[in-house]
C-alpha cells in the first residue's frame, strides 16, 4: 500500500511594518535657565504703590522734618485765629455727626421700606405733609435720606410724598435741631425757625411735583444700594462711607469758614452783612458751595457773627437741601433730568422759605 504525503500548505504572515522612528526626548531643563516672566500684576505687586498709606506716611515725615517752619507758620496771629476757628468747629460737630451717621445707617438697613408705604395716608395731598413730618422722627443727613427716598419711590409710594421726606428728613431730625441748639445757645429761637422753614419748604415741593412733575422726568432705582449684603456688613459699610464722605465733607466747611473769618477783610464781611438781601444770597451760596453735613452746619453758621439771623437761617435751610453733593446724588439716583429741575427750583424756595421764617420769628 503506498502512503502519499501532501506538502503543506505555505503560511503567508503579514508583512510586518516598519518600527517607528523613536521620538526624541525633551531635553532635560537646566538648573541654570533664567526665570520665567512675572505678569504686570504680580511685578506690580512687588514694586512700589502709591496708596493712601504711604502718602500719608510720606506727609508726616516730611512735616516732622519741617517742623521748624511750620511751628513758625502756625504761630502767626491769622493762623491762630485759623486754627481756633477750624478745632472749634470740628470738635463741636464731630459727636453730632457721628451719632447722625450711625441712626441714619440703622434706619436705612434696619427698617422696611415697606413700613413707609404703609404709614403714609393713601390721599396724595395728605400723604406730603405726612412724609416731610417723618423726617422729625427718622434721624438722618442728607447722604442716607437720598438712597431712603428711592427705596420709598420703588415700594409705590408717591414722588411728591418722597421729594418731602428727602428734603425734611436732614433738617428737621432730632440730631439736627438738637445741634441747632448747642450751636446758637443764646438764640433758642433758631431752632423754631429751622424746624418751620425746612418743613415749609418740603412741603411745598412736594405739592409742586404733585401739580406739575411728569413720571417721565424721574429714572426709578433699580436696586437696594446694599442688595445681596448681610443686615450687619450692610450696616458697618453705611457707616464707614457715610463717615468719611460727610466727615470730609465737615474738614472742607470747616476749613471755608476759619479761611473766611481769619483772611477775607472785614470790611468786606461788614459790606456783604449789612446789606440784607446780600447776606441771604452770599451764605445761601456758600451754603451750596462748603456742602457740609447737615448735623454739623449748625456750628459754622454760629461762627459766621458778622451775618444776621436770617441769613444763617437761609445758610441752614438751604445746605440739607441742595449742595453739590446732593446734586451728584439726586443726578445718580433719579437721573440728570429730574436734578436739573429739582436743584434751581429748590433753592429758590429755600430761601424765600427761610426769608419769610426769619420775618415771622427771628
């Protein structure tokens, strides 16, 4: 029997592929290589800045290294007098101002605005009268009455019920008239006279709004000026703003009336105050000009002597009304075109308010 064998079949492997190039490794940093480059912030943060610190470390070094001409300076008869005029104005005001600041930021983060909407009458005429009358009882300068009024406009109540708030609110609250007081201690009538003119005057802007303003003129507040803040930071950041803001604002008036009591010739002060119509429309300018705050206004209106008592009443009605500050306020918060109206229209009748107040009572 013959026994055949078959060749195997071939295997046919795949052709194997090439190996592929090895990649070259990255060469190995060197310990020597120089360092990388630091943003502008970062260098920044390591080189000089010239903060508020630092400016006024440099201000004391440089007046303790000229202390002999300013000892010298200061020891002139009209700095003297200066400097009389300036410490006794701060020092009289400063607890005032202080005390407002705390009650008027309580107020502004304790206290609903909703409460307002609902003490105030539904009678729009009636609810004016009302609204200039709370001031009396709700301590506050004019930097919290602002952002107070705009809450009080956005929870529905009326803008002429809100336009009497604002402007009674820093000049006829306790803080304020009880400052009044200490500043004109032989003249109590003052106090009278303030609390009726200012009154007055709110009132009557806010019937005119109600007769003649146009919902147009006045830009509603979007939000809380402390929204999304806890009661307790809302409050400590109202006090430091409102701090620093009406106590430069103190230093500044301060300053103006010491400069006008030591430098201006008092023939020029006798001239302006013994013409009545110049007196009231000189301080109620300055007024306007020092925008100094409303629980210390009261004491450098007592250290203008040579004025009468009606033109520092003029001074003292229409300072928490209108002032520069108030102007930059009213203009962010209800918009230019409602400060542009509002501003010329209140000091005209903040004096006539505070002329025909001095008649009566002064």
């Amino acid at each position: 029997m013959a026994i055949t064998t078959e060749p195997a079949a071939p295997t046919t492997d795949p052709p194997q592929q090439p190996p592929a190039p090895a990649t070259p490794a990255a060469p190995a940093k060197e310990s020597s290589a120089a360092p990388a480059k630091k943003s502008p912030d970062v260098a920044a943060k390591d080189g000089w800045q010239l903060n508020s610190p630092l400016v006024l470390t440099m201000v004391l070094l440089l007046v303790v290294l000229a202390q002999g001409p300013v000892r010298q300076a200061l020891s002139a008869p009209v700095m003297q007098s200066w400097m009389t005029v300036f410490v006794a104005v701060v020092v009289q005001a400063l607890p005032f101002l202080v005390l407002g600041v705390l009650l008027s930021a309580a107020i502004a983060v304790f206290v609903p605005a909703t409460w307002f909407t609902r003490a105030l009458p539904n009678n729009p005429v009636l609810a004016v009268p009302v609204a200039g009358m709370a001031g009396a009882i709700l301590p506050g300068c004019e930097c919290a009455s602002v952002p107070v009024a705009g809450a009080l406009v956005r929870r529905g109540v009326t803008p002429a019920a809100a336009i009497a708030f604002l402007l009674s609110a820093p000049a006829i609250n306790p803080i304020v008239l009880t400052a009044t007081a200490v500043a004109f201690p032989r003249n109590p009538e003052m106090v009278l006279a303030r609390f009726a003119g200012s009154l007055l005057v709110a009132c009557a802007m806010g019937w005119l709004w109600q007769r003649i303003g146009r919902t147009d003129w006045l830009r509603l507040p979007a939000h809380e000026p402390h929204e999304g803040e806890t009661k307790g930071a809302a409050f400590w950041g109202s006090v430091r703003h409102d701090v620093m803001q009406a106590g430069g604002f103190l230093v500044l008036g301060a300053m103006s009336a010491a400069t006008l009591k030591a430098v201006a010739p008092a023939s020029w002060l006798r001239t302006a105050a013994d013409n009545p119509v110049v007196a009231i429309l000189a301080l109620s300018i300055l007024a306007v000009l020092l925008s100094i705050c409303s629980e210390a206004d009261a004491f450098v209106a007592a250290s203008l002597t040579q004025f009468s008592l009606t033109a520092k009443l003029a001074f003292l009605v229409v300072g928490p009304m209108i002032d520069l500050k108030l102007f930059a306020m009213q203009a962010g918060t209800f918009g230019r075109g409602f400060a542009l109206r509002f501003a010329p229209a209140t000091f005209v009748l903040a004096i006539a308010g505070a002329v025909v107040t001095g008649a009566v009572l002064l």
